[in-house]
C-alpha cells in the first residue's frame, strides 16, 4: 500500500513543479503502476497505484487519450538528461529493431497481421464452426542508444497500416523509413562517433541514406537477396562462400566481461571474473563491390572453425555489411554482438513494465501507453545514473549499480518506497491528530462502495 508517495529523485528528471499539475499527478500514478505492479499491469493497476488517491480505470485512459502529446515530450526530455548526464566521449551504439505486441479482436484500431494462421478447413474438425477472432497485432519501431558508460535511452515510433492512415489522413510509411526518421532525430553530442546496428529488415536503403546524413556508421547483416554488382547474372553474396572455403580464417576471441564495450552489456556479477567461458569466432573479410552500395566490407563469421574439405553451412555463417573504416574484421563482429542488447531490452519492457498488456481499442491511447511506458524506462535509469554519481560509493555497491538492470532498479525504487512508508506511518502515530489522519487515508484508500461500512 502506497499513501502520499515521493520517488525519489523525480524532481532533478522532470522540475520542481511536475507533480503539482494534473498531468503529472496522473503520470506518477502510471509510473507508480509500472514499476510496483502485481500481476498484470493494466488500467485498474495504474487507477488503485496511490492507496490514498484512487481513480476509475477509465481515467487513465482518458487521461492518455488527452495528454499524448505531452508524454511524448516528457519522453523526449527525460532522454536529453539523460544523455547530459552521460559520459561525452566514446563510441555510441544505436540499435533499431521492431517490436510487436499481440492482440485479438477486429474492433482493436491499427492492427494487422503478421502471417498466415487460419487452418485448412476439414469437415471432421468441429472447431471449424466456431468463429474466432483472427490474432493480430501492433509494431513499434524502437532505437536503444547505448552511451559509453552504459547508459540506454530509447525512443519509438508506432507504425501505422495503409487502413489506418487512410482514415486519419496520414502518410503511410514503413518500418524502414520510421528507423531512419529515428536515426536523423537521434540526440548526441556534437561530432560524436556512432554505429548503428540492426538486424535484416533494416538493411534498406533509407536507413542508410539517415546515417549518410548524420555521418554516422553502420553495421548491418546482408540482405539474403543482396547481390555484387556487374553484369547479369549477378551473384548472391553467398556465392563468395565456395571461394573464402578454402582460405585461412582468424580466429577472434571473444570475452563478455572484458574489452570497450563491457559497459553497455551491462553483465550481472556472477557473468564476470575468470571463470566466465569465452566465446571464439572465426573471421574472414572480403572487400567487394556490392549492388547499389559500391565497395563495401563484407565480414563472414561462423562459430564453427572451418576447414578445407567442408563447406561453410549457411544456417551457421553470418554475413555482415559494414562502412566501419578503423575496425577489424575480428571488432565488427564483436560490436554486432551488441544488438542483442535491444532484445533484453524488449523483453524488460514486458516482463518487468508489463509494455505489452494494456486493452485499449483506441491507438491513440495504445501510444500513449507506450510512451508512459518509456518514461517509467528513463526514471528507473535515471536512478541508476544518480546512483552511481554519489561520492565516496563503496566498491561494492558501485559494482551492484553499474550491473542493474530494470527489474534490480524497479526493486530498488519499491524498496524506497516501503522505507518512507513507514517512516510515515510512524510520524502519524506519533500524534491523536496523526492517527485520526492516518484513518482518513486508510479509509479513503478502500473503494467509495466500502468506505461507509469500515
């Protein structure tokens, strides 16, 4: 039970006046919801979060539907602080990926489907005459910065289907085109070196042209239909495998808990030390000229070591792409290890925040929710950011911040919380007056049916 809460360092992220307004009295109620949830998080979570101020869940649907516009920019700001916060020098890694969240029914706006799950029809199944609502489900395109020190700030974009634009008026685009959008808005320091890494759907021209712009680099894994240039018939890229088979391969050495990007992987304590079992891949890179590309490094890896008289297996070779001129072949493909850290990041959003389990049919309010979300994201690393800035930090403790993640933060904001409640329960009962309010709030805390019967 959580009566008149404080979270700590709230007001440095968001001003002195941000709880004051009404906005941000119902933004903390979210955040509130999001970080001390139990079970699924859904509107009556957020609506009951504050004991002594509760709501009807569908205020805070109508409290997203109203204010998105503004959650977005409190996203956005919360993202510069914390990136003023952050360690300026270094190597940035920007990560681009879709995230999709599930959902049934046709009245849901901006859904759609992602494959094709309708059985055959068979006279002897009986579930054949059962109607059932087609799954379906919603895309978010999210970029994950990842700063020198460690520090990860996101940002997203929701994807919109050709039926949806179509009825508010809006320019369809495509996931592609919302990751290049994200990487030209991308917020660092001026003249600062970044990479983007991202999987196959965003090897497209678009998100090229977006780091072009911004002079940033990329790494990227080849399109399986991507070809070098020349005449027809061109080669596939694949094609290069017969010829590299035969060639020598160096042997890379990959260790998680050391090297320049220990920091943004972010390993828990028992993942570190000399015992921890190092990877090792093998490394070969071609310089050729690729359709629609030019001459571009093309980096074959594979944890098998490969010999001459067996063949490279393609489900066991990666092919990246990249414009990286100052690394080696060995360090690209140990930067790309990276992107796996957007995906530990999706699923912190819905094991930890519970991103994925909101019923709203308006999507309107569906980005908004996305969007509290993030915020929620943002504080709990902000805490982390102002829990390593403390002076004269033991050494253990040190260790324990720079190693949690959203599920150890959000443990550690409850925890606060649990430590000024009873603070605040003992002030109360310190007085007549004190307990006599303390009454009020417990009362007030039940639902309004149930408060005269107490």
């Amino acid at each position: 039970m959580i009566i008149a809460p404080r979270l700590p360092k709230i007001n440095q992220l968001f001003g002195n006046g941000f709880a004051k307004s009404l906005a941000g009295r119902y933004l903390l109620m979210l955040l509130l919801g999001f970080v001390n949830h139990r079970g699924r998080m859904s509107a009556q979570q957020a609506a009951w979060s504050i004991a002594d101020r509760p709501r009807h869940r569908a205020n805070v649907g109508r409290f997203l539907k109203r204010y998105g516009r503004q959650l977005s920019w409190l996203a956005a700001r919360a993202g510069r602080q914390l990136l003023a916060a952050a360690a300026p020098r270094g190597t940035f890694v920007f990560l681009v990926d879709t995230t999709f969240v599930g959902h049934q029914g046709d009245c849901t706006e901006n859904t759609f489907s992602t494959g094709n799950r309708q059985r055959r029809p068979a006279k002897h199944r009986r579930y054949q005459k059962q109607k059932r609502a087609r799954r379906r489900c919603h895309a978010f395109v999210c970029g994950l910065l990842l700063t020198p020190d460690g520090v990860r700030i996101p940002s997203v974009r929701c994807y919109y289907t050709p039926e949806y634009c179509q009825r508010h008026q809006l320019t369809p685009r495509t996931q592609a085109d919302l990751a290049a959008e994200l990487i030209r808005e991308l917020g660092v320091p001026l003249h600062a070196e970044v990479i983007v890494l991202g999987d196959t759907g965003f090897e497209s021209k678009q998100v090229r042209a977006a780091c072009a712009a911004r002079g940033f680099h990329w790494i990227l894994p080849a399109n399986p239909e991507r070809v070098l240039a020349g005449a027809k018939p061109r080669p596939k890229l694949w094609s290069l495998a017969e010829e590299i088979g035969r060639r020598p391969f160096v042997a890379h050495r990959l260790s998680l808990n050391q090297g320049p990007w220990t920091a943004m992987r972010r390993l828990s304590p028992w993942r570190r030390g000399s015992k921890h079992q190092s990877r090792t891949f093998y490394v070969h890179e071609e310089k050729r000229d690729v359709r629609s590309l030019g001459v571009t490094r093309i980096v074959f890896s594979t944890k098998q070591k490969p010999t001459a008289d067996k063949p490279l297996k393609r489900d066991e070779t990666k092919i990246l792409l990249s414009n990286v001129p100052h690394l080696k072949s060995g360090e690209i493909v140990e930067l790309y290890t990276l992107r796996w850290q957007i995906e530990l990041f999706f699923k912190e959003l819905k094991s930890c925040l519970g991103l994925h389990q909101y019923r709203f049919r308006s999507f309107a309010t569906v980005e908004a929710w996305v969007q509290a979300c993030l915020i929620t994201f943002l504080y709990l690393e902000w805490v982390r950011v102002q829990g390593l800035s403390r002076r004269k930090l033991p050494r253990r403790q040190r260790a324990q911040w720079l190693s949690r993640r959203t599920y150890g933060l959000a443990l550690a904001v409850c925890q606060r919380l649990e430590e000024d409640q009873i603070q605040n329960f003992h002030q109360h009962t310190q007085t007549p007056y004190g307990i006599r309010k303390l009454r009020r709030l417990l009362r007030a805390a039940l639902p309004k049916e149930l408060q005269h019967a107490a």
